[in-house]
C-alpha cells in the first residue's frame, strides 16, 4: 500500500514520513487537543493513523476561498487561535498548498502578541523540514 511504501522508502515532497511522528505527538503531549490542519493532505493519514481517534478540524478550505474578504478571514482567526485546547499543523513553505492561507494564520498571530506560541518542527527522514504544530497559550488573549 501507499503508507507501506512511505514507511519502507521515506517520504518526497508532499507526503511526508514524518506524518508517522506526527500522528505519535498526537496520540502523546497533543493527546485530547483539536487538531486544525492549516494544508491539504493531513487529514486522511492522520484518521488512519489515528485510528479515527484524534478531533480533526480542516479549516484550510475555508481559509483558501478568495472570496473571502481577507480582514474578514483575519478576524475569524483571531477568534479561533483563542480558543483553549487546540493545535496547528502547517506544511514548510516550501511544501505549502496555499501560501494565502499561511499569511492569514500567520497575521492572525500577530494580531495578538499577547499570545504564547510554541513550535514543534517535525522533519522527513532525510533530514528535510516537512512541517510544524503550533500550540498557542491564549489564556492571556482577549476573547
């Protein structure tokens, strides 16, 4: 299978062997935390990887639509980096599916330098940086 071949061989461009760490951090120090994927392709290795247990949202289509005002799509970041209790996966710029929406999550922290952001950079077996999590501490953050 696919995930047999990414396991054996290591990951290239889009799919990522990391995805395997990811999925451990998940099931460990992430455990219990909503997981909001800011790229395309996490979503389905992570429900398999999962075991369909981890709380996955995908607000990456919405924040990709160009219809969208982008003060607008700001705004609602901001509203959702300050709820407790949730993680933030995003791709290395170079392997990003929409660079508008890592400008928008990126603006939105900024927004709210009050907040405490931590990252934790997962990287592909050659050594490549794949992509990240954020966990934000927005006890302090204006609701």
């Amino acid at each position: 299978t696919f995930y047999d071949q990414v396991h054996m061989g290591g990951g290239y461009w889009y799919w990522s062997d990391a995805i395997y760490d990811l999925a451990d951090a998940l099931r460990g120090r992430y455990q219990g935390r909503t997981v909001e994927l800011l790229d395309w392709g996490f979503e389905q290795p992570l429900t398999l990887l999962g075991r369909d247990q981890f709380p996955i949202e995908v607000p990456f289509w919405i924040i990709s639509q160009q219809t969208v005002p982008d003060q607008d799509m700001i705004d609602w970041l901001n509203y959702l980096i300050t709820r407790p209790n949730h993680v933030w996966v995003m791709r290395a710029d170079v392997f990003e599916f929409d660079q508008a929406v890592h400008d928008r999550f990126r603006a939105a922290l900024l927004a709210h330098p009050e907040v405490v952001v931590r990252e934790e950079r997962f990287f592909q077996r050659d050594g490549e940086y794949a992509f990240s999590v954020f966990e934000i501490d927005s006890a302090t953050a204006t609701q």
